[in-house]
C-alpha cells in the first residue's frame, strides 16, 4: 500500500548569505515523504538535514524549488499558519511558564477553548506519562522529562507532521535508549507523520520507516532502514553506516539485476546493482564484516589473508585480515559456544562470501 | 583531632577577619556617602529654622507639619499645603510619563540592537551612551536651541513652507518630554538590551512554530523573559526623573515647580533648611512606596501570565 504524500520537497536549494560567500547548504534536493511513516533525515553535521527540517517547519525559506504539504505549496506561509510543529534539539521549553502551560501553549493560541485546552494537556501528559508533573516549572524537571514535555507540547495541538530536530542528542546513553522506544511508540499511537533528523545512523536505523542519507546538501539515498544497510548505493552511504569492506574488482557481465564482479584475487563474486546504474570495467564492491565468514586458506574461501588482529566485543568478534592482494579485511562472527573463533594473529586464513552479500557502488 | 580544630577554627576566625579588613573601604564610603547625609538630613528636619538658612539647636516638628499644611501669610490659620501635593504629583506624573515613553522608545531600540549581527552590536550601543559624554546642562542648551521660537527646527519648517508661523515648541510640556526622554533613554535601553541579549531566540521559534503570531510572541514569550531588565530600566529612568531639575526649568520655562525645584528653592532664597530636608525625605519615601508598588505588581503579573 502507498499512502498519499505528507510533504514533498522539489528542488529545493537554499543558500545562505549573498554572492560568492553563499552558502549552498541544499542543492536541488527532491524528496517525498508519506503520511504516517517515521522518516529519518540522516547525515553528519553540515549535511543539510537541519535546514530541510527549518524550511519545512517555516523558520527560513527556500531560495529555490518548493516545499508542499498535502499537495500545498507551503513556502509563503509564516511558521505560525502551518499544521507542523517541532521538537527542539535543546527543547526550547518556555522557561516562564509550567509543563501544563508549555504543553497547552500551541492550542491556546490556535484560540481554543480553556476547557478543551486542559483536557487535551492532561491527555498528552498522560500520553508521556508525566501527570504528576503537570504544575512544576520547567527548570525544575530533569532532561528526559524536558524532552517528553517537549514531545507533547509539539503533538499537542495535533500538527500534521511532527518534526524532531536531533530531539534525542543531549541525553545520556540509557535514557535515549528508551526514548527511541518511546517515540516509535508514540508515532504508532498518534498516527502522525514524524519527519526525525539525527547524526546518530543507529538511531536511525532502529527507528525508522525509512531513511534519506544526506552529505553536502545532497540526499545520496532513500530506502528503508534494510535497503540502506544491505545495499548502500554510494561510497558515502556505506562509510557513514556500519562497518564496511571495500573490495576493487571489474564487472565481468551482468545478469538479473546482479554482475558478476572479479576480485583483484581473481575470485569472482555475484554483486547486487544500485538501481538504473550498468557499469561496466572498474567498479567498487561493498561486504559488510558481518556477512562475511572466517573459513580455512584456500579451497572454497573468496579471499585469502593473514590474520592481524583478533578484537573480542562480548556479543562478537572482530577479526581483521590482512589480503594477500592488499587491502584490509574485517569479519565480524557472532559469539558461540558452538562456533568459538579459533585463528589467532599470524594465521593464513580465507573469506567466504555468500551470493547475496556484495554490493556495487554507483561510482 | 582537638588540635587539628582548633587550626581550623583559627583559620576560620581569620577568614572573617580578613573579609571585614577587603571590605572596610566599600563600608566606609557607603557610610560617608550615603548613610551619612541622610542621617543629617533627618536630624534637620527635626530642628528650628535659622532666620538668614542653616538650623538653630532646637527640637521642631515645624518642618514636617509644614510638608502637608501651610500657614495662611494674612490670617495666621494653618490650611492644607495643596501646593506641595500639588508640586509631588507633577513631578510623580513627570517621572511616569518619561517612564513609558522610555520604555515605548527603548524596548524596540534594544530590541533593534540585539537583533544586529554580533559586530555591529558594539557600535549601537556605543551610539546609545555618547548623550553621556556630554555634560547634562550643555545638551539641554543644545535641545533649547534646536526647538526654541527661531531655532534650528523652525527655521527649517518655516524656510520650507511647511508651516507658516513657527511653532511654539520651547516652554511647553512637549519640550520637557522630549529633554527627559533625550536624557533617560540610555538608561532604559541599556539594562532592557542586557537582559534581552540573554533572551534565547529559539524561543521566539518555538512560539512561532506554536501557533503565536508576531504579537503573541512579543507578548507572552519576549516581554515576560526580559522582564528584569523592563523592571531595572523603569527603576532607573523613574528615580532620577522624579528629581528632574534641569529639563523643567530650562526647557519647560520653570513655569510649572518640581519637587526638586522646590526643595532646592529652601535651601536657597526660602532659608527654610529643615522644610527642605523634610521635603527631600518625603521624596525619597514616594520613591520608595512607588518601587516596592511596582516591583510588587511587575513579580505579580509574571506569576499569572500563564
């Protein structure tokens, strides 16, 4: 099923300041974003995500292309005349009012009933769960509680899109742990569109429907939290996601969607495409450590090597090879009473790789 | 363990000692300076006036029945001193109204000011103190000049042909206000842009982006977190105002008497020393009254503000 588009984003550029000392911080960036989904804006700082979020929440507006929300243009509307509110990254509570006045703010000034306004309040408090709190200042509450009053001040008056500015950020380890819980949870409850942008690729694969990978103004790609691991299309993608092997080898012909990619060892391995892209000579080949196995020298392994390194993590272990063409390997085993990592530093050992595991950069 | 306390109490004992020694001097001064002279003050208003100024050595209460009541010159019965009450409540009116008119001027200047890129900052308010580089009597000429019957505006208006017959502008209750707006301004502009320079602005975003128009935003979310320096400006341009001296009497014509006026005229041609003392301690009284009213409000209204 495909719902309907809940924001479109056309070739939207935005710079910033004049003349040469411009700042290009979107450059024709088009994407759509559905209703109901909880879609992550992902990239490393300076990447354009914030500014995406701003123009749609209203705080600074295109220099070029439009931005539309159910199918309308949005972009000379003020931020207060949109149907969008937002989730501050340092939650911008208001530090003069209480959690029940913060929470009821938004519909107060959509003009609504006092009554309405406090039954919704103790709605949305009970939402987040933080009833008891509803008379305290809000300096007198603690950061996770901030953020939940935050959360529910912006869904509040019921915007269309929830946008969340790196909502998750100033909070501690165990606390954002349960936050990303708390929101998936939240999103599936309220059944609005949350457009979430954060720097953290685990957070965004966990939460996530699905995920536009942004660097330089650019979104370099969309798909769901399996398409954008599985199958990074660009350099960028795999390098900012996970922990990747990055193999050379030419395409040797290809096949359903799938080319046949010989290694500089000589070995050959089936590798998935990116979408329209049929290279053919040199390409780049991504496995990513975990789907990759440890097997004895020689006979079926893809890749042969020298162990380097053995790295215990608890739950896995890193093992780094050093190839006998070049270049470093990583294979990461899970842990098993079953499948104890037997090589040691100084080993010749092989690579196995599956049918299904590489993938073709587009570049 | 007894030694190692009684160390400890020693060092403690020279700790306050030492703290009594570094703020001696600050004592001092504010004993001489100020604590003193109010001292004196009130031990005037309790004594008998001397014929030719200064006090004779004798207890009177004169003084401050004087402040309320007067004695008729033809008939000798005491009546009500409604000049006096008069006198305090144009100069309460005065300071007042210089109060919201600084205020009206100062919040959008300060407000200008903290809006401007960080650079630029510096150079606005540099550009809001320089009325106090010069002395308060020579910028009070200045402005007599500039408005007075042939003075710089009017020759303008008139060589324009924008208005006939010049305009009376000097000596009028317009002239007073523009010299104690001209002089206070600084003093509203500057505590309002301190606090306001600490205002976080992604505030102001978040009420926008909760549905508060322009108004809203300035309403309940600016003014009520730079209340503090609404509250300090106001306290500072009030006070010295309500001892105005030299705007009123140069640019109003000293036609209408301040308080200031008035009590300077006892020390002076009235040779009435203790009136003038008591008249000062009533002034310095309303001001206090006026501070702890309006504090008491301002903290009040931001409580409700919801």
């Amino acid at each position: 099923m495909v719902s309907a588009a809940a924001v479109e984003a056309k070739n939207v550029t935005k710079i910033f300041g004049v003349g040469q000392d411009g700042v290009r911080a979107l450059d024709r960036v088009s994407v759509t974003i559905r209703e109901n989904e909880f879609f992550t804006l992902l990239g490393p700082s300076g990447c354009g995500k914030t500014t995406l979020l701003r123009l749609i929440a209203g705080f600074d507006f295109p220099t070029e292309g439009e931005i539309l929300l159910y199918g309308q243009d949005i972009a000379p509307l003020p931020p207060y005349k949109r149907p969008v509110n937002t989730v501050f990254q340092n939650y911008s509570l208001f530090p003069h009012m209480t959690v029940g006045q913060n929470i009821g703010f938004g519909l107060e000034m959509l003009g609504k009933p006092k009554a309405e306004v406090d039954a919704r309040v103790t709605e949305m408090l009970r939402l987040v769960r933080m009833e008891e709190l509803r008379n305290r200042k809000t300096s007198q509450i603690s950061g996770g509680q901030q953020q939940r009053v935050a959360l529910a001040r912006a869904l509040a008056p019921q915007p269309k899109v929830l946008l969340l500015d790196e909502p998750l950020s100033a909070l501690d380890y165990k606390l954002r742990k349960d936050m990303q819980i708390e929101l998936k949870r939240l999103q599936n409850e309220t059944g609005i569109t949350f457009i979430f942008v954060t720097h953290d690729q685990e957070e965004a694969l966990t939460m996530s429907d699905r995920i536009a990978v942004m660097s330089k103004g650019h979104i370099l790609q969309v798909g769901s939290p399996r398409e954008i691991y599985d199958h990074p299309a660009e350099r960028f993608v795999a390098n900012f996601i996970g922990e990747t092997n990055f193999l050379k080898g030419d395409v040797a012909g290809i096949a359903g969607g799938k080319a046949d990619v010989r290694l500089a060892g000589g070995t050959a391995v089936a590798a998935t495409l990116p979408e329209g892209f049929a290279p053919n000579g040199g390409v780049t080949v991504v496995i990513r450590p975990e789907h990759a196995q440890v097997a004895p020298a020689g006979g079926r392994a893809t890749l042969n090597g020298t162990v380097e390194n053995v790295v215990y993590f608890g739950t896995d272990t890193h093992i780094h090879l050093r190839l006998d063409e070049g270049g470093e390997f990583i294979v990461r085993q899970q842990n098993s009473r079953d499948r104890p990592v037997t090589v040691v530093q100084g080993d010749k050992a092989g690579v196995l790789i599956g049918d299904n595991v590489a993938q073709v950069l587009r570049d | 363990m007894t030694a190692a306390r009684e160390v400890s109490e020693a060092a403690e004992r020279r700790d306050v000692r030492n703290r009594w020694y570094l703020t001696a001097p600050a004592l001092i001064i504010i004993m001489l300076a100020a604590i003193g002279p109010l001292f004196i003050m009130v031990v005037y208003s309790f004594l008998g006036k001397g014929d030719y100024g200064g006090v004779t050595a004798a207890f009177s209460t004169d003084a401050w029945f004087g402040v309320l009541l007067e004695r008729d010159i033809f008939d000798d019965t005491l009546g009500f001193a409604d000049a006096h009450m008069i006198i305090f409540w144009r100069s309460v009116r005065l300071a007042g109204v210089t109060t919201i008119l600084t205020l009206l001027l100062g919040f959008p200047t300060a407000y200008f000011i903290t809006t401007r890129p960080e650079k630029q900052r510096d150079i606005w308010l540099f550009l809001v103190t320089i009325p106090f580089w010069t002395n308060l009597l020579i910028r009070t000429f200045a402005i007599q000049e500039l408005i007075r019957r042939d003075g710089i505006i009017n020759n303008v208006l008139t060589g324009l042909g924008i208005v006939d017959e010049p305009l009376q502008m000097l000596n009028t209750d317009f002239a007073i206000g523009l010299g104690m707006v001209y002089v206070y301004l600084p003093l509203m502009v500057l505590p309002i842009y301190a606090s306001m320079e600490k205002l976080d602005f992604r505030m102001v975003e978040a009420g926008y982006d909760l549905y508060a128009g322009r108004l809203a935003v300035l309403r309940r979310i600016i003014i009520p977190l730079v209340k503090p320096g609404i509250i300090a400006g106001s306290i500072l341009v009030f006070i010295p105002a309500l001892g105005a001296y030299v705007a009123p009497a140069l640019l109003g014509g000293g036609r209408n008497m301040m308080i200031s006026n008035l009590i300077s005229l006892q020390f002076g041609q009235g040779r009435n020393w203790p009136l003038g003392a008591a008249l000062s301690i009533t002034l310095m009284a309303i001001v206090m009254v006026a501070l702890l009213v309006y504090v008491r409000n301002a903290s009040r209204s931001s409580a409700r503000a919801h």
